[in-house]
C-alpha cells in the first residue's frame, strides 16, 4: 500500500474539498533518490506533509516522511521535499531527500522553522519501531539546524558533554510534536505533542518547547526577502528605512546594527560586501528607528561608524547591475562599545568578539529602475 499527498482546500475554515493528490509516488521518482518499495519491511510512507514559506526566498516547501535509496541499495528513513511551483500551493516540484546526519529505523512528522537567520528541523523517529512500547521502540523527539538554507547542511541541534553530539531532544515519553509560532513574528514559540508518562498510552497537549522570547528585527518598509521601496535609495531620497525590533536579552548593554551588500559589485559575479550602514551604541531599551533618521535623531549616546563611501551615516542601495541583496543586521552585546573613531566595519566586528548575545537579520533587495 503505497500513500501520497494530497491537499483539500476550503473558503471557510469548516468545509473542505476532497483531497486533490499533489504528490503521488511514482516510478519516476527514484530518479531523485527516493524508495517507493516495501523491501525493508516498512511501509512506503509519504505522509506527515509540513509546509512552510521561506523568509529568505518567499518560496513555498514542502517536507514530508519518506524513505531514501543510495547508489548501493541502502534504504532509509528520511525527509522528501518539494517546492511550489506557483502561490496556489497546489502544484509542487519534487526535490532531492534531505541529507540528514543521522539514520533511523523510522522517521515521521518532520516540522521546520526558521528563526534568527537559521532553519530548524525536527522530526519523531523509532529505532525499533516493531517493539511494544515506545521505550523499547526509543521512540524520541530529534532536532537539526541549518546555517545556510532551508534545505541544509543539516547538522546536530546541540553539542553537549565536551564536544560529544546528540540530536535527541526528549526520549521515549515525546513523540510527534506539533511545533508552532505562538504569534506571529514574535519569536515564542510551543509545542503539542504525544506524552506517555508511565503509561504505554500516549496523552496529548504537553507543551516542550521553551518559550522564550528571542531577538527579532522588521520593517515596515518591506518585508523579510522582498524589495526595498525607491525613497530608501539613490534612486529616491536616500532614508533610512524604518526598522522595529523584539527580544533583545535582558542582560544587553548595547546593540549594533550593520547595513551591508553582499552581491557587490555583481550578484553573478559578487567580489565583495559594500557596508551601507553602521549604527553601534544603541540603548537596549531602544525598540525602533524611524524612517530618515540622522545623527541629530538618533537616541542618545547612540553612534555612526563609516560606511564605504567613507562617510558616516547612511548610504542607500545603488545597485550597479542586477538585483543585491541587503543584509539588516542586528546584535545585542553584553557590552558598550567604547574608545572608538569614526570606526569601519572591521572596526566594530573586531570590538563585538566576544560580546555577542543573540543575533538577527532582515534582508531587503533592490534593483536599479533605470
């Protein structure tokens, strides 16, 4: 018995479309890397469909349970994954299986958030899933973490024990969580998931995920991925963008905000990042610039570094070909940044090592008009 994806669409929450397969598992699909068989005694399972936007990108994936089969025959539990081809969400492109660090005997739910510039991946798995009871079976709830994309470099979620990893977050009494934003952009997070607490019987609704408020950053000139209007440009007046910011640790004594462009001077060629901005000093108890500010505006005790033009303050995006991409970065340091001139970005990283606390970014991009 083989299981597909589907997907069941409704204009008012209650009622729903019988389910249209978006992802059904066929032949051609071992191509990429995939096992649609039943030889390793497991069910073929496509399921526990998980779809999510990317922030960086505004894509739309989908992670799903599957099963892997390398060149050599080696069949494995793992992650399918799809992207949408379209913002209908009902047609889908078929992608590689993840490559995860780890292998499992059986592998379901996976969910991925992304938070602070990285991506998180978590997923149920069973060791010995033909066993009676989920200790036997080391059921356990397991974490991944991507630095670079949605779809990895997976690595390990924690390091503990001197350098010893571990990707298990909860053993055989957590499986299946459901992992969600309490409010959206707000950086809380919680968990429902199965809970067996000596029982063989699994409960629902335990909450497992810390929710811990964490370090945020937004515009509303644009949102996260999507493009920076003109006035904020050498096309147009040049003003700095509005930006607005959450969770910043109790213990910070500064922040930093560094405005940079990685793309420069071409994205297809890209040979260095031009710095646009750099803003050190910031009061922690400071949540937000407004639109154009300038060194009168700033909040006190607040300073500008020099950008690459060598000039202090603000440069917008001046893009010479192509679109750029301009990284929005923002620290939260145990420390204030003293004894500085006119300091460059070298300047401020080499201060803020060591220092750091939490960390976040926007990305906004820009085409030249003309």
């Amino acid at each position: 018995m083989n299981q597909s994806i589907g997907v069941s669409t409704s204009k008012d929450g209650h009622h729903f479309t019988s389910p249209q397969i978006i992802l059904p598992p066929t032949e051609q699909v071992t191509k990429l890397g995939y096992d649609i068989t039943n030889d390793d005694g497991i069910i073929m399972a496509w399921r526990d469909p998980f779809v999510i936007q990317d922030p960086a990108t505004r894509k739309w994936h989908m992670f799903f349970s599957a099963k892997s089969k390398d060149a050599c025959g080696t069949i494995r539990p793992t992650v399918g994954h799809a992207i949408a081809t379209d913002n209908t969400l009902m047609n889908w492109q078929l992608e590689e299986p993840l490559k995860l660090p780890q292998h499992y005997r059986q592998l379901e739910v996976p969910y991925v958030i992304a938070r602070g510039g990285k991506y998180y991946l978590f997923v149920s798995t069973q060791n010995n899933p033909t066993m009676d009871n989920n200790r036997d079976k080391e059921a356990a709830f397991r974490g991944f973490v991507s630095d670079e994309t949605i779809i990895g470099q997976w690595e390990l979620l924690y390091t503990v024990n001197e350098g010893q990893e571990t990707d298990k977050i909860f053993g055989h009494q957590i499986y299946a969580p459901t992992i969600f934003e309490k409010k959206r952009g707000s950086g809380e997070y919680g968990a429902v998931t199965f809970f067996s607490l000596n029982t063989m019987c699994p409960l629902t609704g335990s909450p497992i995920v810390e929710e811990k408020m964490t370090l945020t950053l937004k515009s509303t000139a644009f949102i996260h991925g999507g493009e920076i209007p003109s006035q904020y440009t050498c096309e147009g007046m040049d003003l700095s963008p509005s930006l607005e910011w959450l969770g910043v640790p109790e213990n910070a004594h500064s922040l930093v905000l560094i405005v940079d462009d990685p793309d420069a001077p071409d994205p297809k060629a890209p040979r260095m990042t031009w710095v646009h901005w750099i803003v050190y000093n910031i009061p922690p108890d400071v949540t937000r610039f407004a639109d154009g500010v300038t060194s009168a505006t700033l909040p006190i005790g607040t300073k500008q570094g020099l950008n690459d033009w060598k000039k202090i303050g603000y440069g917008g995006p001046c893009p010479p070909v192509g679109r750029h991409r301009y990284f929005h970065k923002l620290y939260a340091l145990d420390t204030v940044l003293e004894g500085m001139d006119q300091p460059d970005k070298a300047d401020i990283e080499t201060a803020m090592r060591g220092h750091i606390l939490e960390q976040t970014e926007l990305i906004g991009t820009y085409e030249k008009l003309r």
